[in-house]
C-alpha cells in the first residue's frame, strides 16, 4: 500500500509538473505570437500612413482629357495647356501638359519659364522619403530641344530656396518621348540649389516642399515656335529593403522556434515532443 501511495504520489507530482511545464510553454508561446502580430501590425499602420501622405506615390499625372491638374507656369508669355491628346499612354483622350515658346518674330531672345505645381498631391513631406524618393516622367521636345532643362522643387525651409536638378534631353531625341528619372539620394554634382545649400540643407529643405517643377528655356537656334510636354509624372519609392530584412527575420523566429520545441526533452526524457508528459 506504502508502495503504491508513493507511486500515485509520484505520479501525480510529475504529472503537475508535466502541466506546469505545458503551461509555461503555452504562455511562452502566446507571448511569441504576441509579438509577431504586434510587428505585423506595426509595419501595416506604416504602409497606411505611407499611401496617405504627401506626395502621392505610385500613382502617375496622366493629363486625361484637358485638364492641367493644377499645374501652372511662372511666365505669362509661354501658353500651357493641354490638347487632349497625342501624350505618351496611348488612347484618344490621352492628353499631356504642353508648353509653347511662341513666335518671336525673327529674332531668339532668352526666354525661360518653370511648369509646376503646388497641389497636395505634388507638396509635402519628402523627408520621409529621403534619399529613396524618385520622379520619374515623360518628356517631349516636338522642334526643338530644349536649352539647359531641369526638375526644381521649392521649399519653405532655408528660405524660400530653389533646387534644381539638371536632365539631358538630347537633340537626336526630338520628335520623340523620353523618361527621365530623377532621385532624390543627395549629391552635389547632381542637385544644386540657388543659395549654394548643402546636404543638410537639401535634407531640411525636404520636409516641406512648397511646390515641384519643370524650368525650361528656350533653344536660340530659332525664334518660331517651340513646342514641350510633359506626361506621365510619378512618385515612387523602391520597396524598403526593411521589410524584407524583417520578413526574413520573423522566418528565422518562426524555424528556430519549431527547431528548439524538438530538440526540447519531455517530462519523460525523450526529446519527442508529441510524447505524453505523464506516462501511463
């Protein structure tokens, strides 16, 4: 009987044991899923946060129809506007933002004028973005090509300055779109700004973009009419190598979890880990 009472004693001791144990590694277990859906949870609020600021990524200004969408210039003399059709899309109302350098009468003289726009879509934050942040679009010299084209943005920081970003639209490409990228990773040769600013500036003056543009100026080869457009303006930013870092990271959790619950010796010894806690 003594005997028995200290076996079912024994067996009773390992057995709450054994629940304890099981008990730990749930709680372990649901602490570890906790965790997971937290950081999933966390990197879905920052895709969120991303698709609602300003600039608008990743969808592109087609100019359907004859709308500008809110696009102006700087000089009353250049005619923006928007024919309708004839952009880079393809379709019958796919339109485009124009810009005519009218007639000068026989004689060239310098003319320049800045297509911009300060809509939200276009304005904003780009610091959040930084150096990833690039512009892409389509350009077009029908006649002529242009004279020392550039992208500008302007921000209100540092006062009022102006950043230029200088594009090489050559003259055996008139008559003919061409894309053109521009990133927005800082580097002296490439970005350069009207009061002589820095990197830091450049990365002060990201925060709050007043306004983003094209700066033309006329080609002095001719006096006549020259013709530009513009199609298909988009704001991108690569996927985040982040977000592929954290995947992988959370598939490592995920096998070294699943490696340590077999390597993990049960109540009875065995490294099983289907094996029954409280033997029988």
């Amino acid at each position: 009987m003594a005997l028995t009472a200290a076996h079912e004693s024994g067996v009773s001791g390992k057995a709450d044991l054994g629940f304890r144990v099981q008990g730990f590694r749930s709680e372990r277990n649901m602490k570890i899923r906790s965790m997971i859906l937290f950081v999933v949870a966390g990197m879905v609020l920052c895709c969120i946060d991303s698709a609602s600021a300003s600039p608008t990524l990743n969808i592109p200004q087609t100019w359907t129809g004859t709308s500008l969408n809110g696009w102006t210039n700087s000089a009353g003399e250049v005619v923006q506007d928007n024919p309708g059709t004839g952009g880079n899309t393809g379709g019958g109302s796919d339109g485009y933002m124009r810009i005519l350098f009218p007639d000068q009468g026989g004689f060239p003289q310098a003319q320049e004028d800045t297509v911009y726009s300060a809509e939200v879509a276009d304005s904003g934050d780009y610091q959040q973005y930084y150096a990833a942040l690039q512009i892409s679009f389509d350009f077009l010299a029908q006649n002529y090509a242009p004279a020392s084209p550039a992208l500008y943005f302007q921000s209100s920081v540092g006062g009022s300055d102006i950043w230029m970003h200088s594009f090489d639209y050559a003259a055996a490409s008139v008559g003919s779109w061409e894309e053109f990228v521009v990133s927005f990773n800082y580097n002296p040769s490439t970005w350069v700004s009207q009061g002589g600013g820095d990197a830091t500036a450049f990365y002060n003056a990201l925060s709050a973009v007043d306004w983003v543009g094209i700066n033309l100026s006329r080609n002095l080869d001719d006096s006549g009419d020259q013709y530009y457009g513009i199609d298909n303006w988009r704001y991108s930013v690569p996927e985040p190598g982040s977000m592929c870092m954290l995947g992988v990271a959370l598939g490592s959790l995920a096998v070294t979890l699943r490696k340590r619950k077999k390597k993990e010796p049960s109540d009875d010894g065995t490294t099983d880990p289907q094996a029954p806690i409280v033997p029988m």
